[in-house]
C-alpha cells in the first residue's frame, strides 16, 4: 500500500490537486517554478501535472531508482543508483515529461540544490 499525493494550499489547506500513489512512501518532491510539473519519489518516481492531476510516468519496480535533485523548466536534473553494493551512482538529466534522457551530467559538475 502506497501514498497519494496531494498539494494543499498553504493559506487555507484547501486541497488543490492529487498526484499517483507512490509506493513506498515520499521521500523527494520537486516541482518546476511554475507548479505546472512535479516529480515525486519514495522508492521510485514518478512525474505528473498538478492542475491536471494527469501522471506522465511512473518508475516500475525493475527500473534502477532516481533521484531528483532539481527541476528547472521540463528537465529533471538528478542521480540513478546504479546496481551493486559500491553506492555509485549516475548523474542524469531527464526530460521530465517523458522520461528520456537528455544527457549523462558530466564527472564532476554539481547540480545546485536549492529549497
């Protein structure tokens, strides 16, 4: 059993969307300056527009996991964790609408975090 997700207005509480079920609970939520996308992650993402409450993807259960870092405009800026015991990971930059991926993020360039 997962979660739902929802968006709320801060004022008032008032629901103002709901998003997929994420199965193992939300750990990242990052959403474009506009509030017109949104990814959320538990486990594994999944992408969707809040005005719509339409999902654009969903990572299945045999998909290595992702984890967003940022998202500016459509694209997902974040790392796959690789197979194996090592922790590696691969910096990725992902359209967030579809889910293809742009470009490996190369060695050594930081993607900003911000709040």
């Amino acid at each position: 059993m997962g979660v739902v997700v929802g968006l709320h207005d801060r004022r008032t509480g008032a629901l103002i969307a709901t998003g997929p079920e994420v199965p193992d609970g939300v750990s990242v939520f990052r959403t474009d300056a506009a509030g017109t996308l949104a990814v959320v992650c538990g486990d594994r993402c999944a992408a969707w527009e809040p005005a719509t409450g339409r999902t654009l993807w969903q990572q299945g259960r045999d998909e290595l996991p992702f984890v967003p870092r940022e998202l500016v405009g459509t694209v997902v800026y974040g790392v796959r964790k690789d197979r194996g015991a090592s922790g590696s990971t691969t910096p990725l930059a992902l359209d967030a609408r579809t889910r293809q991926v742009l470009s490996p993020v190369p060695p050594g360039v930081m993607v900003a975090m911000t709040s």
